[in-house]
C-alpha cells in the first residue's frame, strides 16, 4: 500500500470560564491520535498560549499560537491554516477538539485513498459518550473505549471532521466565511467539495464525541439563510464561495 503523509488539523478558540474544560477535551483527543500520525497542527486563536502542550511529548505537534479577538469564525480559521501550513499536503484530516478516534483510523483512510482513484472526502461515523463516563479518569480508559465504539450511543454523521483532498479543497477556496461560530459550515462545504470529490460516509473511521456545555447558537437563523443560498447556488454549478482574499486573518 502507498504511504501518504496525512496531518491532523485542531482549530482551538476558548477564554475562562471554558478553557480549563477545553484544555482536557483537547488532550483526550491528542492522547487517542499520539503515535498513530506524523504531524499534528493546532491553530489557537485563543489569548491563551498553548505552549505547555509540549510538556506532554505528544509526537508531531505543531502549535500555531494567532491570538484572534473577533467571535470565532470557524471557517475562516480552518482556511488560514489550510493555506498557509498545510498546502504542501495531499490530504489532511479534519478533527474537532472533542473526538477520540479509532485506533486504526488512519490506515483506513490510506486504504480508501489507494483503493480510489478519484479524488475522496471521507465522512466519519460519530458516537457519543456520557458526561459520567467522561469525567472518570478517561485518560486511562482511552484504549478501552477505542476498542468497543459500538458498545457507545450511535449519534450522526460527523459532517466536519475526516479526511479532505487539499488540493481540491483550494481548488473550491475553503469553507464559506460568511457563516459565523458553529452551523451549517461543515455541510455546506461538502456539498461543494462533493460536486467534484467522491462523498464516503463511513462506520469503519469513527470517531467518539466527549460531553461538553451546548456551543453559543446565537447566529442559526442568520447562517440557515446562507445555507439555503449556498445550495441554489451548488446547484447551479457555482462551488466557490469566497473571494481572493479567502483565508486571511
């Protein structure tokens, strides 16, 4: 099987009072992924510096310390990084700071990647844990619950994680950056990468969603309605959403 470097990409943006929680959500995540993957990036637009994370000798990290004041933009964060640390990549994989993958995860996505000759976005299953189960000591219990995801809560699709094709990801300028906070971004654009990537919705790459406090909705309806526009206009043929100036911060 053809070996392809794949990075993992972490947007981080949290301020006191939900740092702390963060912080620990994020370090699961890294523990469940540490060994298995040769680069690790974390963009934090925090004005917290994230440097400690070195102390824990998680292999590959990368952290990108870009202190932003404005809401967070998740999209526009996610397009920076692409651009301006990733492009040399052929894929990366897309991960929230609240998910445990699968031991084998990244095997799989070279398997797809080699067995495909077209272009693919990989889609990955999403579990959920229990907040009691979570705040045991889970950092112990990780290879544990790696091991038995089917014994957890099926939930959804994880429509904004997984593996993406950099360059078609450039080829359609990102993730829309009109949509604010957290939405309809990541459905959204893989209704545009869709219209020139195979769609792969799988049960074989999963990944376990940690509790966590409900996020800031405040901007639903406003991104509801760019939603709705977006997908007249996919089907219209027009996949690109943003203007020259995509990805800047």
């Amino acid at each position: 099987m053809q070996v392809c470097k794949i990075p993992v990409l972490y947007v981080f943006k949290f301020e006191p009072p939900y740092f702390v929680k963060a912080i620990k959500r994020l370090y699961c995540s890294l523990m469940s992924i540490n060994g298995q993957i040769e680069n690790i990036f974390i963009l934090n637009a925090s004005s917290i510096d994230l440097d400690f994370l070195y102390d824990y000798k998680i292999a590959g990290l990368n952290i990108i310390n870009n202190p932003i004041n404005e809401y967070f933009n998740k999209a526009k964060l996610i397009n920076y990084a692409v651009k301006k640390y990733l492009k040399d990549y052929n894929y990366y994989f897309a991960s929230d700071i609240d998910l445990i993958w699968h031991l084998d995860f990244l095997n799989r996505c070279r398997e797809e990647i080699n067995k495909n000759k077209e272009p693919i976005r990989i889609i990955p299953y999403n579990y959920t844990m229990a907040y009691e189960f979570y705040e045991q000591d889970f950092i112990k219990l990780i290879p544990h619950v790696q091991k038995n995801f089917k014994n957890l809560k099926p939930n959804n699709w994880s429509h904004g994680n997984g593996l993406i094709h950099i360059p078609s990801f450039m080829k359609i300028q990102g993730y829309n950056e009109e949509f604010l906070g957290y939405s309809a971004e990541d459905q959204e654009f893989n209704s545009r990468i869709g219209k020139i990537n195979k769609l792969i919705y799988t049960y074989d790459i999963a990944d376990i969603h940690l509790w966590h406090e409900p996020m800031n909705r405040e901007y639903v309806q406003a991104n509801d309605k760019i939603w709705e526009e977006s997908i007249y206009k996919s089907q219209q043929g027009d996949i690109i959403r943003n203007n020259e100036k995509w990805g800047e911060l």
